[in-house]
C-alpha cells in the first residue's frame, strides 16, 4: 500500500517520516530511499523533506499581506486625518464642526481611497518585494507620488480648493509613516524568518558548485525568502546530501525535478547557474511545473548587476534582457552632490562641540596633533589629503616597518587586531568610527561623498589589479558597503566586490539606506580596529 501523498503542495508542512510515492519518479518503483555502498541516494528515490516550522509559500504571502494592507490603511487614514484637522483648525479655523462643507468629508475619502489602491496597483505588498528593503519602500514611494499626481489633476479639473492641506500634510506625513510601517514590518518579518517561520520552500537545481553557492548565499542572508529543502543536481547519482552551510538532501535528478516539487510540497524550483541542458530544460522544467504549485525561479548569472538595471524587452521568439551601462555622471550624480553638501554640512555644524571634546582627549592622551593627514586616492586617481582624529602615536607611520610581519589584514590592506600604535583614546574613536568625523569637512569640499568605496591609499592603488581601478570611477565615501558588512573581518574578495558593486549599482535610495545601517554599526560595531 502506497503512502498517501499530501492534501496540497501548498501544504505548510511535510510529516515527519514521509516518504514520496516513487512512482511519482519510477512508475514501477515503491519503497523508502535506497542506497548504493557509499550510502548514496538513488535516482528512483526521494529523500523525506525536513519539516517546515511556520507558514510558508502562499500561505504566509495571503496572511503578510493582509497584515500589510490593514496597517497601510490606518497609517493613511491617520495621515488624512491630520491633514483634515490642520485644514479646518490652522489653514481656515471652523469654531463649529457642522459649518464644514459636506464635499470636504469626501474630498478626504477619495484621497484616503485613492492612496489606498495605488499602493495595491503598484504592488508594494508582493511576496517578490516586501522584505527586499529599498525597493519596497522605492516602491511605496513612488506609488504614493502617483496617487498624489492624479489627484492633483482631478482636483484641479473639478476646481476644488479644499485639497492643498492634503498634499502639504498628508503626503509627506503618510510617506514618512509608510516607510516606517514598513520598515517595523521588515525587521518583524527577518525576526520571523530566522526561526524558519514566512519562509517559501524551494529545491535548487543545477551543477554542483551552482547549487553550493546558492545554498549558501540563502543561509547567509538573513532577509532571504527561501527555505532549501533539496536540491536535484546535473549528473550525479552518487551524492545523497550536500553540505553548503546546511545539509541539503538531493531530492532527485534532472528527469524528476517536477515530481519532487509535487511530492516535496516546494514553492518555488531555482535554476542555479546554466544547466548544460540549456534553454530546452529550463523550457520544459516550466512546463513541468505547471502541474504543481512551484514557481520558477532563474539565479542571474549576471554577477553583480542590480535589478533596477535590469530591463527585458520580448520580441516574438527572443526574450531581450537589457543590462543598462553604469553612468558615472549626470543628474543622479548632481542630486548626489547636493545630498552631501546638505546632510554633510549640517552633520559638521551638529559634531563640531564633539569634535571640540575629543580633539581635546587626543591633545591630553597622547603628544602629537589632533589632527591626522594623510594622503588617499579620490575620483579617476586624484590623490587628496584626507582628515582624521589622530588614534595613533605620532611615529605609527616611521613604525610601520617593522610591523609588516604581523599583518593580518587581507589583500593589499595592512591591518592588526592589537597594533601597538593605537593610543588608549585612539583605541574608542576607532571602535565607534569617530576618528572618521572629520571626513565631514573633505565631504563639504568636494573630495569625498558620503557614501561610496573607502578611501585607498597610494601604496593600495599600486597594487590593484585591473578590475579593481573600477572602485575609482566615483568620489570615496565616508561610510559603505564595507563599513556596513563586517569592514575589516571581511576577505579581501569580498570587500572589492562590494564596493564594485556599489559603483555600478549605486542609489539615492540605497546611500540613506547604508546611512541608516552605519549608525547601527556605530552602536554595535563590528569588525572595528
């Protein structure tokens, strides 16, 4: 008697125990896993799926969302609300409530509606977006921008003069309060996912090395979507379990990819890499899939490339993938200019009485200046003299020398855990990053930005390989993506490709992103010294 298959691939959960029927793989074929002398699984077998511990797939999308639109929706009303109130009590002052015009209720209405259903239309609240970050909140803004947009030209048309409260108060106010609803929801949701809770079960197909890498890059993201529950690998039938930061079962070969998701309950079939089979499996793989609940899902093997730079254009029988080419001028770059002059200008005028007390600290713990010049490599290789609070004796430079055997930092950068040079204020400025502070003042000037690659030295620079000259196409900044993902417990790999993929794929949206992480970076620091 063959063991009953689930009542939906939708189902959150696979019993312990269970076992795929193998005919859903073999036709002829019953029984639990076997196993050749190593212990391998077979290709006429699938392996049990781990249990999952929460809602998952369609489920936790239905519920997210609905938790979304609810909130979405008080935050709206509250905003309009507000704004219905400044209207009548600061704009024009009503003494009684019943002298308020009857088309000024709907007025408020049909904004609070409008609102409402663009952030819908826009899809701000799909299982492909929420959780992402900055695309969510892009999106939201964008949405309510819209919303905003329409409405003006219908007020307008319709030459109703009671709306301006609306877009003085309510925009701005139900923008703010939008993204910070849906920044609470964001760190609820990676919370939940840490547990294995909101998570969409998925098999990852392809090579060996693909299939690791993909593994391993899900687990090492807190905010990833996936749970991994198996993998089917390209012509290999003598591997049952991959480790990859996790074991992963291999569920099946290529042949059965479809009947392992029906069976495995999966959400969601990623393609790692190019499958040797080429375009004719991931075609037929789609196909395949149609029968169960399983989405697919393709891993770019378009290293680091953004998916704001991402466009396809279908043409009848050849689907066109645009990659746009980074631009290293132009209006973005203007409008990022004056978000350093504002923000970097107004951050040197509120740290300047810090900057008074420590500059006095380093005079009193240590002889020397206050200040550290030193020279650094800016935009297109212009050497520039950069500030710092000074955390070291004032010989650390001539003792360099005889410091090199010890180095333990990674690629060209020279870096000990417990140099010998730091001063006992230097060792707190570096901890919190304060020492950086006086970065501000080469930010206002122009030769720094607020966020960008750090700031290499000469000797650095020498040492570059081709492709790393590319971190130079842009102004360095005062804060990064290496700053914010670990700085100096990072490999020396990582660090270029971070900051490569800063250059080619930066954003408004992105730096005040990093902006917000570097201050909890400062309050937790990590990998500072």
């Amino acid at each position: 008697m063959s063991t009953p298959k689930p009542e939906s691939p939708l189902s959150d959960s696979v019993p312990a125990g269970y076992r795929a029927p193998l005919r859903l793989v073999r036709p002829a074929a019953t029984g639990p896993v076997q196993t050749g002398p190593a212990g391998a699984a077979q290709p006429g077998s699938l392996p049990a799926a781990p249990p999952a511990v929460g809602l998952s797939g369609a489920a936790w999308a239905r519920q997210y969302r609905t938790r979304l639109t609810l909130t979405d929706s008080a935050v709206i009303a509250s905003a309009v609300t507000v704004a219905f109130i400044a209207r009548f009590t600061l704009i024009n002052p009503v003494s009684d409530p019943s002298l308020i015009p009857p088309s000024t209720w709907a007025v408020t209405a049909v904004v609070a509606i409008a609102w409402i259903i663009t952030l819908g239309t826009f899809r701000t609240r799909d299982a492909r977006i929420v959780g992402v970050g900055a695309t969510e909140y892009k999106l939201v803004i964008n949405a309510s921008a819209l919303a905003f947009g329409m409405l003006a030209i219908l007020f307008l048309l319709l030459q109703v003069d009671t709306a301006r409260a609306y877009f003085v108060f309510a925009l701005p106010l139900g923008v703010a309060a939008l993204i910070l609803e849906r920044w609470l929801w964001r760190k609820w949701l990676i919370r939940q996912r840490r547990f294995g809770h909101y998570l969409a079960r998925a098999i990852v197909v392809g090579g060996r090395d693909d299939v690791e890498y993909v593994v391993r890059q899900i687990n090492e993201k807190s905010g990833a979507a996936y749970q991994v529950v198996g993998a089917a690998l390209e012509g290999d039938s003598t591997t049952s379990v991959l480790s990859a930061g996790q074991d992963v079962p291999v569920v099946s070969d290529f042949a059965h990819v479809a009947a392992a998701a029906q069976s495995l309950g999966v959400d969601a079939v990623i393609v790692a890499g190019h499958p040797s089979l080429g375009n004719t499996f991931i075609r037929n793989l789609g196909w395949d899939l149609e029968k169960t609940s399983a989405e697919l899902v393709l891993s770019s093997r378009l290293t680091d490339v953004a998916g704001p730079r991402i466009h396809f254009r279908p043409v009848e029988g050849l689907p066109l993938i645009h990659v746009e080419i980074p631009q290293y001028d132009g209006a973005k770059h203007v409008l990022k200019r004056a978000l350093d002059m504002i923000l970097g200008g107004a951050a040197l005028i509120l740290v300047s009485p810090v900057l008074l007390v420590i500059g006095l600290l380093v005079k009193l713990d240590s002889p020397g200046p206050v200040l550290f010049r030193q020279e650094r490599i800016g935009r297109n290789g212009r050497p520039f003299r950069m500030l710092k609070l000074r955390s070291m004796v004032r010989t650390a430079e001539d003792d360099l020398a005889g410091l090199l055997d010890q180095n333990e930092g990674v690629g060209v950068l020279f870096k000990i855990r417990s140099d010998p040079r730091i001063t006992r204020v230097g060792r707190v400025l570096r901890k919190y990053s304060l020492d950086e502070l006086p970065q501000l003042w080469n930010i206002v000037v122009g030769q720094m930005s607020l966020v960008g690659p750090r700031p290499p030295l000469p000797d650095e620079v020498k040492n570059y390989e081709s492709h790393m000259h590319r971190r130079l196409y842009i102004k360095p900044g005062l804060t990064g993506m290496w700053q914010v993902n670990g700085r100096s417990d990072l490999s020396w790999e990582e660090s270029v490709r971070l900051d490569l993929y800063y250059v080619e794929n930066w954003s408004l949206a992105g730096d005040l992103m990093i902006i917000w992480r570097t201050f909890k970076i400062i309050i937790r620091p990590l990998g500072a010294y």
